[in-house]
C-alpha cells in the first residue's frame, strides 16, 4: 500500500534473489511459512486483512497498518488528514471481515522538527476518524525520531455474532462485486476515503458473502489475492468496471487508460467481494446503502482472465507493491 502510481515500465532487479523470492508478497509468504498456523480453534494467522482469534464465546479481529512520509502520504499533506488515514486504512481492513471496528490503538515517530501543535493535529485526525466509525481510541505510543513521520496503527473489532468473511471463501460460479468507483486515488482519495465500514456490515448481516477484500493494493492485485487463497479464478468484464473521474482526468495526464488505473491504481479501500448470483442480484436491485455497488465478472475454475471488446485476455495481477 502506498501513493506511488505504477507504470507499464516500472521494474527493479535484484541479482541476488531468483524472481520469485523478491517483492513484498514473496517476503509476506516467507513470513506466512515461518509463523505457521494459529493452532486455536476458530483462530486465523497470516494470509487476510485480519488475524482471528477466540475470547470466550466471541471472535476478535485485529489489524496493524504502518504509515511513513513520503511512503503513504506526501510530505505536505495536512497532518489532521494524515492522523485520518492511519485510523482509516485499519478500519478498512476490519471492514474487510464483515466486521465493524470498536477500538484502535496508535504508535507514533514524531520528527524532532515538529512542533506540538503539529503532533495535536495528528491525534484530532485519528481521534476524527474514530468519532465517525465509534471506535474507541485506547492509547498506543509515542517516540521522537530523526528520521520520517512514522504511525503504527492496530485496530480491534468483535465478530458479535456474525461469520468472518474470508478471502478465501470464494467459489466458481459466483459472481464479483465492487462498491463506488476505482483508479486515480493518487489524486486525493488516497488521504480522504472512508472506509466502507457500515456497508461491509450490512452486507454481512443482510446477505450470504462468499470471500471480501479491501482494495488496498489494487483491483487486480487484490483479486488475485482471494482467488489465490480460495483456489480458484476470475474473469473480469471491463466494461462493468467502474471508473472514477479521477481515473479519467490522470489517464489524460500520464497516456496511461482509466482501465489500466482502475485495475491496478492502490489505496482506493472500496470493498471486493463474491456472493452467488441470484444474493447478487438482490443486492443489486435494492443495496441497503447508498454507495453504489456493481457486478464486475465472476469466479472461474482457475486462470485470470479480463473480457475487453468481446476478446479474453490473461490478466496481470500488477498492483502497488513495496521492496520490488
């Protein structure tokens, strides 16, 4: 997750690692392969946008999200929207599970050069994401730093009676759904979203979802995420996506199309999700939100695959990606 916008040209080599030893995924899949799996019943490791774990006759979920300057936001973004991203992009994976957000905790490397007053601004802003989702903001830690603006969030939420949704849920012959609109969050959208926090919970209380995700590192990468842990594929319809404006205006600025950054752009935290097709179409016709969602392909048996002008093409799961 970050604000870099990436190319059809952006590469880096590593000579000392094979292909599919680098990037950010292969390093997170090391990780998965050391830590092993949760041996608690009901409890989930590594591999969503949770952990799960059980307490008493509840499940919890809990996310950590880190936030550097001029990694995940630019040096001259106003710190009041910085304080609100940090709070937002640990919702947005708490949403991810059908589950809503109850407490954040934050850790902080403030730069020696900032002022109080700059560190108040951080604090109103997560304090201001946390009044609009009711989330409690229970403490965490501060340190100064000679280096970047450095914020550490964890986010806490209590399943309550609902299932988590997994990533892994998704299965052939369902169909694929996105809220809002997608690409060019580079522009603004980036700092300011909200996190789809009431919709996943309607979603997860009024329907029957098979596998959710929140577009953090791009529709495509994160697609591949659930048809990776559910085992499965996807065929995309391109002409069902839907295009922000933002998308549109910085197509006419990089050559690039609104495709291209509506499939790969990062950090648009719209919710993507599989349910069978006739919960779909109930859905559909009458949403218990106001954000728009649409039907943008179906899970297939295997393979990845998007249909553009009546032709089927292989699909590259390209997305933001850190240590390329």
């Amino acid at each position: 997750m970050g604000i870099k916008q990436k190319t059809e040209n952006d590469s880096m080599s590593d000579d000392t690692q094979p292909p599919e030893s680098r990037g950010e995924f292969a390093l997170i899949n090391f990780i998965r392969s050391r830590a092993g799996q949760t041996p608690a019943a009901g409890s989930l490791g590594i591999g969503d946008d949770c952990a799960l774990f059980p307490c008493g006759n509840d499940t919890i979920a809990v996310t950590t999200d880190m936030l550097i300057e001029g990694v995940h936001f630019d040096t001259s973004a106003p710190l009041r929207q910085v304080g609100w991203k940090a709070a937002a992009v640990s919702f947005s994976d708490v949403a991810a599970m059908g589950i809503r957000p109850e407490v954040l905790l934050c850790a902080a490397a403030l730069p020696e050069r900032f002022s109080m007053q700059q560190a108040r601004e951080i604090i109103l802003g997560l304090e201001d994401a946390c009044v609009r989702y009711g989330v409690i903001l229970a403490g965490g830690d501060t340190t100064s730093s000679d280096g970047p603006l450095s914020l550490c969030t964890t986010a806490f939420g209590r399943a309550g009676g609902l299932r988590p949704v997994l990533r892994s849920g998704a299965r052939p012959g369902q169909v694929i759904l996105v809220t809002g609109s997608l690409g060019g969050s580079i522009l603004g959208k980036h700092m300011t979203f909200e996190p789809r926090v009431d919709e996943a919970v309607l979603l997860n209380q009024r329907f029957k979802l098979g596998a959710m995700i929140d577009i953090s590192d791009g529709l495509a990468a994160d697609l591949h995420h659930i048809i990776e842990e559910s085992k499965t594929g996807a065929i995309l319809e391109a002409d069902a996506i839907p295009l922000s404006d933002a998308a549109r205006v910085l197509a006419g600025k990089d050559g690039l199309s609104p495709l291209y950054h509506a499939l790969h752009d990062g950090e648009d935290f719209e919710l993507l999700f599989t349910m069978d097709a006739a919960e779909a179409q109930r859905l559909v016709e009458k949403p218990p939100f106001d954000t728009p969602v649409c039907i943008i392909g179906t899970v297939a048996e295997s393979g990845f695959f998007i249909r553009e002008n009546s032709s089927l093409n292989p699909l590259e799961p390209k997305g933001y990606e850190h240590f390329k």
